[in-house]
C-alpha cells in the first residue's frame, strides 16, 4: 500500500466512517480521520501530525507495541475481529482492527494504516445470544421430561437426554425419524389431526396421552404437550413437544380396572354361589326328611352332609376359591370319621387340581360314601377298610377315581337308587364331567369314578364354579331299610 498526503485525499481521510490512522516507520502520525479520535476519546480536530502515537497513549499496552513492530519489520497484515479495549476509566470496549503496512514507491515499508471499528454492541448482543442458548441448552438437556423440536411436517429435529432415554433411541437415530414413525397406530390420526388443527391456527396449543413404539418394539404411555414456534413472517416453523413418562399411572389404572372387574365378578358370583347353596341346603333338607319319620335320624343325617358341605367349604376358602388340590379335598371331607386315624380309610393318589364346583361335589360324594361306609359298610366294623386311590392322566386331563370297601359285612345290590347315589351320579356328571359305577360285591362296595378336569387357569369362570347344582327333582326315592350297603345316608 502506498500512502498520498494529498490534501483532498487528507480530508477524505478526516471525514472516513471508520477510524483510521496512518503511521511512519517511528510510528508518528502522518494522519488520522476524526472518527479514530473521537472513539479514542479525544477532539475530533485535534492536531496529531508528526506526533508520536506512544506519547499520545503512553499507556499502550506492550502487546500493542509487539504487533507495530511486527508489521513494520516483517510487513505483516494482522486483523482481529473483538479485541478487548480497556480505556482509562476502567471501562470494557471490544474494537475490530485491521493493521497493514504501507510501502513507499520504491517498495520499502514507509510506516502502517491501522483501521478501527469499535463494535462493543455487537459483541455484547452476542454474548447475550451466547448466553441465552447456554441457558436454552441447560434447560432442554437437562429437564426432567422430553423435550423434542419438531418440524412442521413431524421429523425430529432435536432431541433431548431425556426424550433419548425414554424412548430408548439414540439422539442420532431420532433424528433421522419422525414422530409418526414412532407413535402407536392406534394414536397417530388423533395425533396427527391435533397437529393440523394447531397449523391451522385454530388451537393455540394442545395435550394428549399417547403410546410411543419405543427401541425394540415396546410400547410406552406418555403425555404429550405440543406448541408450535412461528418465524418473524408469521409462518409455522417448528413444534415444541414435551412428552413426561405416565406408564406407571396407566399400570395403576388398568390394575385398579382389573381389581373393580374381579371385584364386581365376584360380588355377582357371591350372589350366585349363596343362592346356589341355599338350593343344595335345601334340597338336602328335603330329601334327608322325605320318608323319614324319626326327627332325630333327620336331624343327625342333615347335620352330616352340611358338615361335608363345611369341609369342603374350608378349603375352598383357604385357597380363596381358585380351587383346590384333591388330596386337601379328600383329607377334610373325611376327616369326620374315624377311619383316617385308625388307618381303616388309607388314602393314595397323585397330585390334581379341581376347579371350585368340582371340588364341591367331590366333598359332598366322598361325604356321601364314607358316611354310608361308617353306617352299613366296611368301616361299620373294626376289621374293616377302605382303599380311596386315584390317577390323573397328564395329557388328557381324565380323572380315574376308585372307592374300595373291604373287611366289612357282606352287601348285596339295591333294589332302587337312593339319595346317595342320585348325590354321586348328578356330581359327576354336573362339575367333574364324568360319571359313576357301583359294584355290589360280597366282599365290599366298590365305586369306581371318571372325571374330566380342566386346566388350572384355562377357564377364567373356572375361579368361580358354583357348588354342585343339587335339584330337588333329581332324588325323588327314597332308600328302604333293606338296603344297607346302597349310598343313602
């Protein structure tokens, strides 16, 4: 660069925009436009020319001086964009400068320009900038729920930590996605349609619960609240979604709705399972009195077969009616007599589960046997005995069941059914699906029994099986005195 003291060019100079001054070699003013003096803090027509530029700032730092005496020997351009100006009061400027050196017309370094421009406003704009996007940043990175930026046509734009971890995707991975992509089927129209609604103007900004498809396929509950962020022309430019995790509220409330539907099942159930016993305490009245005409064999014969309706009661209850294993059904329905502590009842069998109604009638039939067994039958005597063994088929679920009557008086086949058996045969083939088979040898009553059972758990109504369903009409005869190994207690 070349350097003119040409008046006209001087007072182009003087009335520059910018600061600007010319120095020699000795760093002495050959000019300088009145915007370097006044941003300078001096006159705006003071004389400078032929002073040197030290004596009129000779608190100039030393890093100011290296950078002169740098340009001057090496002819370097230097610039820098903020610089730190400290003025004498103490007060913080930031000056853009540009340093070059200008050469004479034999190309020697005659001396330097340097051209100022204090911009303190724009710096201190942009650290406010700077600033706010530091605290915008702590703010969506560090907040408690999901925080998503979300472009007016759905793709995620940006994404916080926590949105991340929620829905188990990378920041990466979200942001080649949409949200459309990762909201359940079942929620994306409404989704969708709020959306439009808030593009449209017509809503300022709305919130809904919603089910995202997060990393692997699972499905999470969240709340979602959308606001759409406009330009300065006024058009849509992007959505703020905020999304905070209610999984374990909907868990709560579909538990409390399975809790008040069982709760309600089993109201109806109770219901229906008091009205059925009734029936059967009824129908067991009227049978037991029917043909009887002394009140004290009625009474003891109804006292028992409540008593075995009782027992089986107990364990229905203890197990709160899902039912119960039949070695438990078995133990309290014959617990009353006293063969299983004599050892005359012996008992064997593998493990199998009966559904509420069918471990009822199983009670009131084992009831049924061993009361007759105690009155007419093997266990009448001390000699005698009963073998109760069963097995259950895993794969079909069929149930084979035998009473066998041992060591007691000799039987012989009834003339007609009584109340006992009627009892065994509408049980079985009622609750346990099966059926029955009297065998009248010399030697003792053998009963042998099929039964279907279901699946622990395959039937939800299963938990709820009423009693045995005992018809009055079912036992219309009565037993004669002649037949005393008939079940007919």
């Amino acid at each position: 660069m070349q350097v003119s003291t040409h008046s006209g060019v001087l007072t182009a100079l003087n009335q520059a925009p910018l600061g600007i001054a010319i120095f020699d070699r000795e760093m002495r003013y050959l000019a300088a436009s009145s915007r370097f003096l006044t941003e300078q803090g001096l006159p705006g027509d003071l004389p400078l020319v032929g002073q040197l530029h030290y004596d009129v700032f000779p608190d100039i730092p030393q890093r100011w001086r290296d950078i002169h005496a740098h340009a001057l020997q090496d002819g370097a351009e230097l610039s820098h964009e903020a610089d730190p100006f400290l003025r004498p009061d103490g007060q913080l400027d930031w000056v853009r400068w540009s340093l070059k050196p200008w050469r004479t017309d034999e190309g020697e370094i005659g001396g330097l320009v340097l051209y100022t421009e204090f911009v303190t406003p724009n710096v201190e704009a942009r650290v406010r900038l700077e600033a706010a996007e530091a605290r915008y940043r702590a703010v969506f990175n560090q907040a408690a729920m999901g925080v998503a930026r979300v472009s007016p046509d759905g793709r995620l734009l940006e994404v916080n930590d926590r949105f991340c971890a929620m829905l188990r995707y990378s920041r990466d991975e979200l942001k080649t996605m949409s949200f459309q992509e990762i909201t359940h089927p079942d929620d994306l129209n409404n989704n969708i349609a709020m959306s439009e609604a808030l593009l449209a103007g017509s809503i300022e900004t709305y919130s809904m619960e919603k089910r995202y498809i997060a990393n692997g396929g699972q499905v999470v509950w969240n709340n979602l609240t959308v606001a759409l962020v406009r330009n300065g022309a006024g058009e849509p430019d992007y959505f703020i979604s905020i999304i905070d995790d209610i999984g374990a509220r909907k868990e709560a409330e579909a538990e409390q709705k399975r809790y008040q539907d069982q709760l309600r099942l089993m109201i109806n159930e109770l219901n229906h399972r008091v009205k059925n016993t009734l029936a059967t305490v009824q129908s067991m009245a009227s049978q037991t009195m029917r043909g009887e005409g002394d009140p004290d064999v009625v009474y003891e014969k109804l006292e028992a077969r409540l008593l075995g309706l009782s027992q089986a009661h107990d364990v229905l209850t203890r197990e709160r009616w899902y039912g119960a294993e039949l070695r438990d059904v078995t133990e309290r329905a014959l617990g009353p007599f006293a063969g299983t502590s004599t050892g005359q009842i012996r008992i064997d069998g593998t493990k199998a589960w009966l559904a509420p109604g069918a471990a009822l009638s199983m009670a009131l039939i084992l009831h049924e046997l061993a009361t007759n067994a105690v009155k007419y039958g093997a266990l009448s005597v001390p000699a005698g005995r009963v073998d109760l063994t069963w097995r259950l088929d895993a794969d079909t679920r069929e149930l084979a069941v035998t009473w066998a009557e041992s060591g007691g008086p000799e039987v012989s086949p009834p003339t007609r059914k009584g109340f006992g058996t009627r009892l065994i045969e509408r049980g079985l083939r009622g609750d346990l699906r099966g059926s029955a088979t009297m065998s009248y040898a010399p030697s003792g009553l053998v009963c042998t029994m099929q039964a279907q059972l279901v699946e622990r758990g395959e039937d939800q109504l299963s938990l709820f099986d009423g009693p045995p369903q005992v018809s009055t009409k079912a036992f219309s005869s009565t037993k004669s005195p002649g037949e005393a190994s008939e079940p007919s207690s």
